[in-house]
C-alpha cells in the first residue's frame, strides 16, 4: 500500500481551488488537472509499506499532541522539471512544528524524513508527458494575477493510501488524527 500523511482542505478553500481551476483550463492545453477531492498538504511521502508499517504508523501518530495550526495559501507557483502547477502554502510555524514532529514520529516506524526542503503546497496539475514544458509556460502567460484564499485552522491530519487507477490516483483516508488544543 501507497501511504502518505496530510491536511485535508475546508470545502471553503476547495470551492475556491476548483474555481481557480475551472478559470484556467481549457481544451487540450497537455495538462491533468487534479481533481478537488485528492487536493490536500502533504506532511510526509511514505511509499509503498506493508500493514505492519502501517499498524505502526497509526500507533505513533495517535500518541502525537499538537495544537490546531493556521494554514495560509501563497501564490500560485510551478515546479517546472517536475512538471507541476500548485498552490503554495505558507511555511508557518505551526506547519513546520507539525511536519517536524511527524516525520521525527515515523522515524520510529522506520521511515527516513525526506532530505529535501519542505515545500508545502497543493498540486492543482500536471503535464501529461515529457514535453509539457510549453503547457507549463502557456499557463504561466494566461495567470493575470494572484488569487487570495481564505486562510483557515487545521484540526487534524490524515493518514492516506494512494490507490493507482488508469484515470489517476485516488485517494483514500485509511486514518484520521485530531490536533487538540
């Protein structure tokens, strides 16, 4: 199984994303717009692990304590070799406290925190092959401006499985953890 740990987003901030997204697509512009229901911050990448990892997980991220945290969208941004456009998120305290303390969590699970910087952010599309460079810098020239969002409290966060279809990945919520004051 394919797991990893994230925030999910208010259906305020989803309605606004879709928007968004409805705004800027447009026929065969070479890209995969994720759909509303999979968008989410991820805290950690597990990867494929087993149900012993997974008991493991779930253990550990029950004992964690930490308070609800403010989340605040950025502006839209690229990750050009990656081929993504996303939404950022602000890189706050609390985020960055709670994705710490996550990872520092499923070190005991076996799982090594990723080397890279966090960069949190909502993925709205990708290009659909090698050569969507030119879909990337179409949508860059088509954004007038930057949206605002509205910023909300994360509650908790959640323990997803991706499930791999031939329309995409789906995403499942396999557990839930509250943030509690």
């Amino acid at each position: 199984m394919r797991l990893f740990i994230g925030i999910p987003l208010p259906s305020v901030v989803t309605d606004e994303l879709a928007a968004l997204s409805i705004r800027l697509q447009s026929a065969n512009d070479g890209l995969r717009w994720s759909l509303p229901e999979s968008w989410h911050i991820t805290l950690q990448f597990l990867g494929n692990k087993a149900d012993d990892h997974r008991a493991c997980i779930t253990e550990r991220l029950h004992n964690l304590r930490h308070r609800p945290i403010p989340i605040e969208l950025e502006d839209l941004g690229f990750f050009d070799r990656a081929g993504i456009f996303y939404a950022g998120v602000s890189l706050m305290p609390g985020l960055v406290s709670l994705q710490q303390l996550v990872t520092a969590t499923t070190l005991h699970c076996g799982f090594a925190p990723d080397t890279r910087p966090y960069h949190p952010h909502i993925t709205l599309a990708r290009t659909r092959n090698k050569s969507g460079a030119q879909a990337l810098r179409k949508l860059k020239a088509h954004l007038q401006r930057q949206p605002t969002f509205t910023r909300f409290t994360a509650h908790e966060f959640l323990l997803y499985e991706s499930l791999l279809t031939s329309s995409g990945s789906r995403y499942e919520v396999r557990e839930r953890f509250p943030l509690i004051h």
